[in-house]
C-alpha cells in the first residue's frame, strides 16, 4: 500500500520519513536518477517524468506500507498525509535553505493558499493533513504512525493560514 507523505518544500518531509518505521521511497531520488525530461528552463529544476515514476512505483509495489516521500508524491498514491507550516515558520527554513527570495515566496504562497491539501483532496481517496508548526519531529512522526495504524483522524481543514499571514 502506497502511502504519499508530501507537502510545500521544507514542511518536513524527509525529516519526518527518516523516523518512520516503514519502506520510504523517496521521488526526488528517483526524479535524480534519469526520471526526468532534463532541466525546465523557466524553473531552473528538473521536469519529472510522471509516468516514467508511475511506472517505476508500479514495479516494487507490494502489500507491505510503502512511504512515498515528496512534494507531489500524492500524484503517486490513493492516501496522502499533508505535512503543512505556518507560513511565517516555512519563510525562516526556506531562508536557511538559501532559497531565492522569488522562490521562497512561491513556496510561501502555495502553503498559503493550501496548494498541495487541495491537489491531493483532487487526486487522493483519504486525506489527513498535520499542523507541524511548533511541534517537534518526533511529535510530527507519532502523529503520521496513529494516522496510518487508524488511530487517529486529522481530515482537511486543520489550518487556517490568513490569521498568520496577515500577522
Ligand atoms: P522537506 O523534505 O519537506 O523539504 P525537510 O525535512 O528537509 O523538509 O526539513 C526542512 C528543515 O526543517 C530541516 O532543516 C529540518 O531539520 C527542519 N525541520 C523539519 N521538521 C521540523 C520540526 N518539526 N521542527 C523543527 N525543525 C524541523
Ligand atoms: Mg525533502
């Protein structure tokens, strides 16, 4: 069973994945190594091959709970858990990331305006999304296991960014 653990770049992600007690299948790392159309000029990233990538997570699918770890992994999966950051927060890692500013404020509107919560309600059959703000990893890892072990619900609509936004 596929799960997608994805969410607006430096939301936590792979962080979070590495504490995870399952098999984590991480798509950048497969984007990386050749899953890609080379690099999109207007991004300056490289475009992933989508079906190249659909086709390669149909070859090691299996019955046992495989993490699909990434920002559009919910393309790839039919349960998402959406890691999300208050924006304010998001804005200081993306900065430390050493992000341009023009990308920091794409990211920080995406997160803003629940870009990826919204393509994967489109895309996914279940949905749960985890306020990560001002919890640690650790906290953010439980939370994702209760989810995926049917202890705990976090449906859509946890956060409300505007209030944050705006501050
Ligand atoms: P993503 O994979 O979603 O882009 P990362 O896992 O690379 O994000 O995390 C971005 C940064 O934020 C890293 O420096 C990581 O250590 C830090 N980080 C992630 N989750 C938390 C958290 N819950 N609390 C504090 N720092 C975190
Ligand atoms: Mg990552």
């Amino acid at each position: 069973m596929r799960i997608a653990l994805t969410g607006t770049p430096g939301t936590g992600k792979t962080t979070i994945a590495r504490l995870l007690p399952y098999r984590i299948i991480d798509i950048n790392a497969l984007v990386k190594a050749g899953l890609n159309f080379g690099v999109d000029p207007e991004r300056g990233c490289l475009e992933a091959d989508m079906d190249g990538l659909e086709k390669r997570l149909l070859e090691i699918d299996s019955d046992e709970i495989c993490i699909l770890e990434g920002h559009f992994s919910h393309h790839f999966a039919d349960r998402a858990i959406v890691l999300r950051l208050a924006p304010s927060a998001l804005r200081q890692r993306l900065e430390a990331r050493g992000y341009l500013p023009q990308k920091v404020n794409e990211n920080l509107e995406a997160e803003a305006l629940d870009v990826i919560l919204v393509e994967s309600v489109e895309m996914c059959r279940h949905v749960d999304e985890i306020d990560t703000t001002r919890k640690t990893v650790e906290e953010v890892a439980a939370l994702v296991c209760k989810i995926i072990n049917g202890e705990l619900d976090l449906p859509p609509g946890q956060v409300d960014w505007l209030a944050d936004f705006f501050a």
